[in-house]
C-alpha cells in the first residue's frame, strides 16, 4: 500500500527535476571528463552553478523525503566507469570516486528507461536518463531516498 | 622483577621489557635510586616508571609519592600518575593511551588485561609533576615507594626548579585539529543517545577534548561541518526566515555548545589558569547560512552578511574578544559538492572564491571588537598569494611545510600584517615513531619564527579498536576514549604529554624574543641538528617556474626529495632542554 504512492512521488520529484536540469549545461560541465586525478577535476563554474541549483531544489520538493540527487556521467574512455559529477546534499552509496557502473544505471545509460536500484528494504536509488537539446543521453540523475544519513567524509 | 625508572622521552616494549625506541636503547639510562629533573616554575616535568616481571603476573600494586622538599615544599598533590596501555604495532606492544590512576577503577597489574595483552611482561606508569608557579627556586627532593606483589622499591626524585617562570599563555601553538562530530562514535553513551547534542552529554565529552589540549598547551580545532556544507547540529545558533529576513531565532544551542569555552570557564582548575580559547571554526561555510542556491545572486550576499553581523554583535555583547573566529572553507571541489577548492587551492581561478566572501566580511570584521579573522590552509599556491593581493586579504594562514620554507621572506611579509602563521604535514608522527618527530615541529616553529603548527587530524580514531591497533598506528590520535575503563571522558596519550613537553620548550625559547638569547638558542639548535639556514629554508626549485596547478604529487615529492628529515635520539630533547635553560639563566 505504502510503496506505490512513494515511487509515483519520486518519479514526480524526478520529472519536474529535469525539467531544469538543462542536459547541455550537464554534458560539458566536467573540464577534464579523462583525467584519473581526483586533484584534478575542474569545472566550468557557471554551469556548475545552474546545475548544482537544479539538484538542490529537486531533493527540497519533499523534504519528507530526504532525497539526495546526484548527476553520474560515464567515462568517455571507458564506458564501464561512472563518475558522479556534482553531488547535492551528500554523495552517492558509492562515494565520491569513479566507480564501476552498476546494472541499473548502465540500463538508464542505454536504454534511456529509468530504473530502480534497491539498496536495503528501505533504501534505493532511481536513476533517470538526462538528455541534451540533440536528445542525446548524457548523464544520469540519481535521486537517492530512504538512507537515512546523509554520506560525507 | 626488576623496578626501575626511565625518562620521558623513551617507552618500554610491554612485550619484551626493552626500550621501544631500540636504536637508541644506549641514550635510556635505567635508574634505580634516584631520578633527576629539571624544570622551570610552571612547567610539567615528566618520568615513568616500569614494572618489568618477566612475566610472572603482578596483581597488587601500589605506588607512594612524598611531598618534596627543598627551598620550599611541592606538595604530592602537584603529581599526576597514569597507567600506560599497551598497543599492538609492528609486533611490538607500545605504551601511549594513559589511564588516569586515581579516576577510574581500573588498576594496575600485569598483564593489565587478559583480552588485549595476555602476552605483557613489563608494565608502566606515567608520572607528571607539575611545578608551581610560587615555588621558590632550587633543589627539591622527595620519596617515591613502588610495590609489585612481594616487592618494593624507594626512589629519590631530585627536581631542580630553575628561577624562571613559563608564560601560561602559548607562544606556539600546538593545533589539534579534528572534524566534527569525529567523537560520539568512539563513546557508547554517546553513539547510543540520539539527543546527545541536546541534553549536554556530548557538550561535556567535547569540552574534555578542550580542556585535555588546552592542559598540554595544545589547541583542539574542531571543524563544524561536512564537506557537503551540512553543519552537525549544536555547531551553529538556529536561524529563521531568509534574505532580508534571515536571523537568529535562538543563539542558546550555540551559547551552551561554546559559550564555556570562549569565557574560559571551561579551563577553571587547568594548571596554567584559565582562559578562552584561543582558536575557533566559525561554522559559516558555503551552504552555511546563506542558501547555495542563491550562490551568485545578491540574497546570498544579505544572509551571508546578516548573520555574520548578527555573530560579531552577538559575540561583543557576550565578551567573547579573546578568541581568534576563524572563516574557514574546508570545502574541495574533488568532493563534486562545489566547483571550487576553499581547502588548498591549486587552480588560480579557484581563489576568486577568497575575494568574493573577503568582500563579504570586510567592513564587519574591522569595525567589530571581536577577533574574527579569514583563514586559508595553502600550500600549492601559497608562493604566488605571498607576493598578491591574497596576503593583505586572509589573516591566518596554515601552510604546507615543506612549500613554506622555499619562501624565507614569508614569515616578514606576514609579520608585517599581523598575519598568523602555522605549518603542517610531512613528518611521520604515529606512535611507531621516535618521539622526536613530534619533537621537530615546536623546534621547526621556533626557527622559523611563525606562530604554530597543525596536526591535522587528532580525533581519527576510524573504525578500528583503538585499544588494541589504532588506525594508522594512531598518526592522526593523540587521545583515547576512556569507555572501556570506566571512565566516559576522553583520556590523553604518552604523545600528547611529549607533545606538551615540547611545546613548554618552545614557548620557553620564544620568551626571549627580542633578546641575543634567542640567537643563542638557534644557534644551539642548529649545533645539535648539525644544521644551518639551508636546513630550514630551502633553495627555491624549479618547480616554481611553473602553474601549480601543473604539479602532481610525483613532481612535489621530486621537488622535496633531498631534504634531510631529522633523525635523532629522544634524548635530544633534554639536552636541548637543559641547553636552553642555561642560556636563559645566564641572560638573567
């Protein structure tokens, strides 16, 4: 009884999310999308911003819900890595690093379909495709709920 | 069973009976009568004394301290007796948590516990003596009485109290930092009390780290908040509205969290007298309080100001002007929360970010009463904001070793703004090492005439059971939770005590600031070292022709592979010690 309203909320939350997650702005946001050096990363400050704004304001549709909302790009060079981008009000279960790309997001990655991630009996990720004005798929917005605590250092 | 006593700067093996520090085992003198100490009026001095039963179990115990007599009286209360708990490091059992003797029910015995040190063969205590600051100077001596099971053994203790007095303010500054809340966790109580930063319990735990570092002339740094920006809860006075109407609904969380610590009553009954902290994080941060979501828009500008305003007010009517405020951004863009490095920064066009917020603060933090000040931890680019605008822009600067001593005109050009200075990293300092590494930063501070040094972490305690192996062999601990013991407060270590030791070193060579007596000293400190100028300031290299931002860690560790790191005998630091007092005895 309690599953389906909450999953209809997040996918809601997720619709209106994308909304101003502007998919162009996503794609090019990261500078140095092939560097191996967490030292190195570099951003393009105002997308950064535009975007960051977007993934807050999409965890604090519900504050009920707790929602944290993470952008996840795969690694040009190696499409079995993910990267997530810009994390908002914690990171991701996988932490901060580049990571292997788990199943269900490899899904949203080439299918564009969105796909949920269970994670404990009270805890999943959603993963749902972000597109670029060619409608291309370039990112992966994560909208982590039921965790709990908010992941840090 | 052989009963004897060592100095302060050696350990004993709990495994084996032998000294820790084995290469050089010849500078550890066993003494087994008398023990003789040097020291000035209010300074600790420091032995142990070790239980070594070849391993035959020892099951009552008791030690026996007399006043000591001499010009006048130091009463036995001026001692201090800790238990020394062994840790499991490289096949070794090394001595550094100390339980309080008297505090906790838990007694001395061998092994002194048959879950982590079945094997123990030595046992020992750690014993603080504490020099008042009326006591008149000359020779002391008093009775110490030890009994193992059947067997006993008197001591003399010979202190000489030299007719000089240590300033009970610091003048180094030993920086323990820590990130919060890096405590509850390491303390059942508190782990199992969601309302812990609420009904006191945590404050109280907190507050002992405090008193701990201020009683071993340390400063405890606890970061407020997360990398995310999220700030943990009692670290910042609940705010309400936003924009033009943000303000502070109730400062009393943040009041009862700190106002102890920054009237000083904290301290009350600390031996070198109490008074606010010195150093403290302001929790303001990039989320915090003004929304990131209106980063760039003039709103962020209003609730940043306001509230900031709102603390340098709230901070002059509570009387709380002794404590240096620290705007801080610990934030690193590595974490994917924000696209610029407030920690450290490498890429020039992250520190844009420093003249936006300076912008800010700047006409507050003038016209206020209250110490507020901007502080930035720099290292990769610190050469280049030496010689820019960023040096008249941020107050306090904690810098990378290794990077400040290619810049010998630094300390100046700080000085010359009333900027603070600290260093940090680089030498190894885990309960594996020879105490003198802990040794060399008060004396680096010293020579390099700046104001403190950081250790970075000191409330790392991970995931692992302190008590048996901490993590990292304990680099980044200098204390111990003392749950297990009975004793729900934190408890300090063989470390921090050598660490204060050193530090009352230090603050005694930079008494003489201004004097021949302090060339004196660093020429003393350069014989033993076999030292000179290039040891401390090294030759600018190549690097630097280069965008820090272009540096990697290989080309760093290239840049600094030459340098000689010191590697002495513990004892140095008593003969260092010993150096300095008849230098300034001499210039009195």
């Amino acid at each position: 009884m309690n599953k389906a309203p909450r999953v209809l909320d997040i996918d809601n939350i997720a619709r209106i999310g994308l909304m101003y997650l502007d998919g162009d702005l996503v794609e090019n946001v990261m500078l140095d999308k092939l560097s191996l050096d967490y030292d190195d990363v570099t951003y393009n400050h105002e997308q950064f911003y535009e975007l960051k704004s977007a993934l807050t304001k999409t965890e604090r549709i519900n504050p009920d819900l707790d929602i944290t909302a993470v952008l996840w790009q795969l690694r040009p060079d190696n499409d079995q890595l993910a990267v997530p981008i810009i994390c908002g009000n914690a990171f991701p279960e996988e932490g901060w690093e580049i990571t292997l790309v788990n199943p269900e997001m490899d899904r949203v990655f080439k299918t564009g379909e969105s796909c949920v991630k269970k994670r404990s009996d009270t805890c999943s990720s959603h993963y749902y495709a972000v597109r670029n004005s060619d409608n291309a798929i370039v990112a992966v917005l994560e909208l982590l709920v039921g965790r709990g605590y908010r992941k840090d250092i | 069973m052989d009963i004897y006593l060592i100095k302060d700067y050696f350990r004993i093996d709990g495994l084996c009976g032998r000294v820790v520090e084995e290469e050089y085992s010849q500078d550890c003198i066993k003494y087994d009568s008398v023990i003789g100490l040097v020291g000035a009026k209010n300074e600790y001095v420091s032995f142990q004394v070790v239980i070594d039963s070849a391993g035959e179990k020892v099951d009552n115990f008791k030690i026996d301290l007399s006043d000591l007599s001499g010009p006048g009286s130091i009463s036995n209360s001026a001692y201090e007796v800790y238990i020394e708990w062994f840790h499991k490091i490289n096949g070794k059992y090394i001595p550094d948590a100390l339980i309080p003797y008297d505090k906790t029910d838990f007694k001395f015995r061998i092994p002194l516990d048959e879950k982590y040190l079945k094997d123990q063969k030595a046992g020992a205590l750690w014993i603080d003596l504490y020099i008042p600051e009326d006591a008149p100077a000359g020779d002391y001596t008093g009775k110490l009485r030890v009994s193992a099971d059947n067997f006993s053994k008197e001591f003399e203790v010979r202190v000489k109290v030299h007719d000089i007095a240590l300033c009970s303010e610091s003048k180094v500054f030993a920086d323990l930092n820590a990130y919060a809340d890096s405590i509850s966790h390491v303390f059942p109580h508190l782990a199992q009390n969601p309302n812990r930063y609420t009904d006191g319990s945590y404050f109280e735990v907190e507050r002992e780290f405090y008193r701990l570092a201020y009683e071993h002339r340390c400063v405890f740094h606890h970061l407020p908040y997360k990398h995310s920006g999220a700030v943990v809860e009692s670290y910042a006075p609940e705010l309400e509205g936003e924009g033009l109407d943000i303000r502070v609904k109730s400062w009393d969380i943040y009041d009862r969290h700190f106002g102890p610590l920054l009237d000083g009553s904290a301290f009350k009954g600390c031996k070198r007298g109490s008074a606010p902290v010195q150093f403290m994080y302001l929790p303001f941060n990039f989320c915090w309080p003004a929304d990131y979501v209106k980063w760039g828009k003039k709103g962020y500008r209003t609730e940043f100001r306001r509230i900031m305003k709102e603390f340098t007010r709230h901070f002059e009517e509570k009387g709380w002007t002794n404590t240096y405020m620290e705007l801080f951004f610990n934030h690193k863009k590595r974490y994917r929360y924000f696209p610029f490095d407030g920690d450290e920064t490498r890429f020039q066009e992250d520190a844009v970010i420093f003249e936006i917020f300076h912008e800010y603060v700047r006409d507050i933090f003038e016209e206020t009463k209250a110490k507020f000040i901007f502080r930035t931890d720099s290292s990769w680019s610190y050469g280049l904001h030496l010689h820019d605008k960023y040096i008249d822009i941020c107050n306090m600067w904690v810098v990378g070793g290794s990077i400040f001593s290619w810049f010998p005109e630094g300390p100046r050009m700080m000085q010359e703004r009333n900027n603070i200075v600290f260093i940090y990293g680089g030498i190894p300092r885990g309960m594996a090492e020879n105490l003198q590494s802990l040794f060399f930063w008060p004396v680096r501070a010293v020579m390099l005439d700046i104001d403190g040094f950081t250790l970075w972490n000191s409330t790392g305690f991970g995931t692992q059971d302190p008590l048996e192996t901490p993590y990292g062999n304990g680099n980044t601990i200098y204390w111990y939770p003392g749950s297990y013991f009975g004793y729900n407060l934190p408890i300090p270590s063989i470390r921090l005590k050598a660490l204060r030791n050193y530090v009352q070193m230090a603050d005694m060579m930079k008494m003489t600031k201004g004097t021949w007596m302090l060339d004196e000293i660093k020429d003393m400190i350069n014989r033993f070292y076999n030292a000179d100028e290039k040891f401390w300031w090294r030759e600018k290299p190549e690097l630097l022709n280069t965008p820090p931002h272009t540096w990697t860690n290989q080309k760093l560790s290239d840049a600094t592979a030459g340098y000689r790191k010191p590697k002495e005998s513990p004892a140095l630091a008593e003969r260092m010690k010993t150096e300095t007092l008849k230098i300034i005895t001499s210039g009195r």
